[in-house]
C-alpha cells in the first residue's frame, strides 16, 4: 500500500510536465522549419551576370566593327588571323579593351593564337561574348575588378 | 490533492505553450514576409530598360553604327521618340544618362532597375586642307572618313582621280568645281592625282569617338 501510494505520487510528480507545453515544443520546431525555408531565401536574380555578360557583349561589338589597324576585315579578325599579327597587334588591343570597357572591370581576350588580359578568376561571376571570325573565334571575358 | 494541483500546474504550462506558439508562428509570418518582398524582382521594369537600352544603342536613328552612339542624334531624344523606339518604357519613370549628363529625364525615378551600356559616342568633325597637286602626286588622309568632297579650282587641269587606285572621278577635259566621293571607314584613303595640277581643296569628315556609359533607369 505503501509502495502504491508512493507510485502514485512519482507519477503525480512527473504528470506536472505538463502534456501541453510538449505539444507546443514540437509546433513551434514544426513552425521553425517552415520559417527556415523562407529564411534561406530565393535564389539570385542574376542581374549582375547578366549585366557582365551585356558589357562583355558590348565590348564585342564596339571591336568587331572597328577598322583593323594594318590588315583584314574587322580589328578582331585581324588579331586571330596568324601569329605574328597577334604578336604585332596584342599591345594596342590590350590598351583598347582597357579604354573601351569602365574602370571597375577587368577583361581577357581569348584569340585562336594567344590571350590579352588579366588572369581570369574562377571563384567571381563574369560575363562572356564570342566573336566568330573568319580564323576562330575571338572569346572576351570581364568580371568586377 | 494531487489531481488539483496538476490541473493548476496544466493551466500555466497551457498559457505558455499558447505564447510559445503564436510568437512562433508571427517570427515565421515576419520572414516570409521579407523573403517574399526580396523576391519581387520587377521583372516589367527590368524588360523596359533592357529593352530601351538596347533599341538605343542599335537604332539607326540614334547611332551611326551598333553601339557607336550619334552625338547629335542623342542631343534631341527625348520622351516620345523613346516611347515610340521602346515601347514598354511608356507611362513609366525613366531616366537616360550618358555618362555624368543626363540626356533626358520622366518623372523621378527613385531606386528602379539600371541598365549600364558600353558604347561609344561619335561626333563628326569636318577636315579641310588644301594641296596642290601635280600629274602622279597623291595625298593620304591621315584619318579615315566615310566621304571625301574635292574642290578643284578653275584652272586645274587634274583630269583622274584615284581613291585607292580605284578611278573615282574622270574628265579628260579637266575637273572642276564640287565632287564628293565615297570612302571607306575601313582602310586609309589614299587619292592620287593624274593628268595634270591644279590648287584642290579636299574636305574630309572623320568620326571623332570617345567612350561612355549609358544608363537606362526605369521605375514603376
């Protein structure tokens, strides 16, 4: 009797965790994951690729239709024509990608016979335009300094 | 007793569980909120510039050549020949920069989307010299022009014009007064005189370009 009295009263002693406040624990995790989906967020618009990608578009534009310099139809296609011309030419093209594209980017130029620019980093979003010319195509690639 | 007091003890934890609950469910209520506002990317106004930088930069009537803006042509757009080059940009706020000028304005756009532009601005200079020329001479223009216009004097007993060893211009009784001929912007013009002298006033019309940024903002 003694036993049972006791029994009762442990089981009264831990009745006083009360049934509610668990069910509430387990609501409010159940509402916590909800909440993480949307507190992970929507993924990136990619405007700014996409706006590298206009600028790198562009930069292709204004250098496809300028005159080339000694010879060939275009300025690009004369930069993918041989070897030598791109030796010859790789300097002033550098200087003019530099001067056509804004201060706060960086370029390459990838041509058939050699690339001018800078060093391309793996980990930083860029924008990308190709060229074809008659020899290859001309690829130029910026991203944000 | 101990019936009683686990019911007082129930009430409590009951109003906790409710407080727990309903500032749960209005944090959640907060960030879907917010995630869902940053998830309003304005996809109309992001077409419209888009579509109005584009037209602008390509447009015969405001450019010479793709991205080769036309100076004077950029001076007089104004709100109806950009509604009418781009039409989602109509009834909304827009602004056209040119690098640090602003070309044209509507309403205020605050924030909004920004489409940036590489292009170059073209401003054509007008190149006047005056050679005399004799049988077999020639004359380079130092920079390329898309015309060239020959004045030749009234005594000038030129009688062939070469352009690039192309016969361009012929009159075997001697050229005079006002021609105009075409080049290419491609290769450096060289035009060589035959058949006689004379005084030549050669006028040329060379493209003078400079780099820029145009910015289109567009806000509902």
């Amino acid at each position: 009797m003694t036993e049972r009295s006791s029994c009762r009263c442990e089981s009264a002693a831990r009745g006083q965790l009360s049934i509610s406040v668990v069910e509430a624990a387990i609501g409010v995790l159940f509402l916590f994951a909800a909440t993480a989906t949307f507190a992970l967020g929507v993924p990136d618009a990619g405007a700014e690729e996409a706006q590298l990608d206009q600028y790198a578009q562009d930069a292709a534009t204004v250098l496809s239709q300028e005159p080339p310099r000694h010879a060939g139809a275009t300025r690009l296609s004369e930069v993918s024509r041989s070897e030598s011309a791109f030796e010859r030419e790789r300097d002033a093209l550098e200087r003019r990608v530099e001067r056509i594209l804004p201060d706060n980017l960086m370029f390459r130029v990838v041509t058939p016979h050699g690339a001018v620019g800078f060093r391309r980093p793996t980990d930083t979003p860029s924008g990308r335009a190709t060229v074809p010319t008659l020899s290859g195509r001309v690829a130029i690639w910026v991203w944000y300094a | 007793m101990s019936p009683n007091s686990r019911g007082q003890a129930n009430l409590a934890s009951l109003a906790i569980a409710l407080v727990a609950l309903v500032s749960a469910t209005t944090l959640g209520l907060v960030v879907a909120d917010g995630a869902l506002a940053n998830a309003d990317r304005e996809p109309l106004e992001r077409r419209a510039a888009v579509a109005a930088a584009d037209r602008v930069v390509t447009a015969p009537g405001t450019t010479v050549r793709p991205n080769v803006l036309d100076r004077e042509a950029m001076q007089t757009v104004g709100g109806g020949a950009l509604d009418d080059l781009a039409p989602p940009v109509e009834g909304r706020a827009v602004r056209l920069r040119l690098d640090d000028e602003t070309l044209f304005e509507r309403g205020d756009p605050i924030g909004g989307t920004t489409v940036q532009r590489i292009v170059l601005v073209a401003e054509s200079t007008t190149r006047t010299r005056t050679v005399t020329v004799e049988d077999g001479g020639s004359h380079t223009l130092p920079r390329r022009t898309t015309h060239v216009e020959l004045v030749f004097a009234t005594d000038s007993t030129v009688e062939t014009v070469r352009l690039n060893g192309r016969v361009v211009l012929h009159d075997p009784d001697g050229l005079r007064g006002r021609f105009s001929v075409r080049a290419s912007r491609y290769e450096t013009a060289t035009l060589a005189f035959e058949g006689g002298s004379g005084d030549v006033e050669i006028v040329s019309y060379p493209l003078q370009t400079r780099k820029a940024t145009l910015r289109v903002t567009v806000d509902d």
